[in-house]
C-alpha cells in the first residue's frame, strides 16, 4: 500500500462504482476553467456525450458549457462551476 499526498489524490483519474467510460471519467474529473474536446473517432455510443455532461450536471451539480465542433471532428466541454 501506497500513501498517497492531497495533491496526488487530486490529480487521480477516480471513478465512482461500477464500469465507466473514459470519456465519462474526464468529463467528471475536469476543473473549473478546463476546456477539453472529444474527437469523433474516440466517442462510440449512439447518443453524443454532451448526454454524459447533462447527467454528471443533475447528479454532482457541477456546469459545463458544450458545443459541437463546426467542421463535424467532436464535441467541445468546458466546465464553468
């Protein structure tokens, strides 16, 4: 067994019980500020992810601005609280 600092649990990929996807992980896991983008190729689902950012924002409270890449390569989030 490992200790472990406050700053390295922080920065820890977590995830909660049960099977998750990345994608879902990243999402959850992002600060206030951060911007990322999932590239089409990386999303294999029938729904777009932005569903994923809908569902984290009901359950965990936190708020995400999402768009749609214009040229068609993904989806953009960015965590706004």
């Amino acid at each position: 067994m490992k200790d472990l600092t406050e700053e390295e649990f922080k920065g820890m990929p977590l995830r909660g019980r049960g099977n998750s996807s990345q994608v879902y992980r990243n999402i959850l896991n992002m600060q206030v500020g951060k911007i990322s983008m999932v590239e089409k190729h990386e999303w294999k689902n029938k729904y777009p992810p932005t569903r994923l950012a809908r569902q984290i924002e009901k359950r965990y409270g936190y708020k995400y601005e999402t768009t749609t890449h214009a040229g068609g390569l993904g989806w953009v989030f960015r965590r706004v609280g």
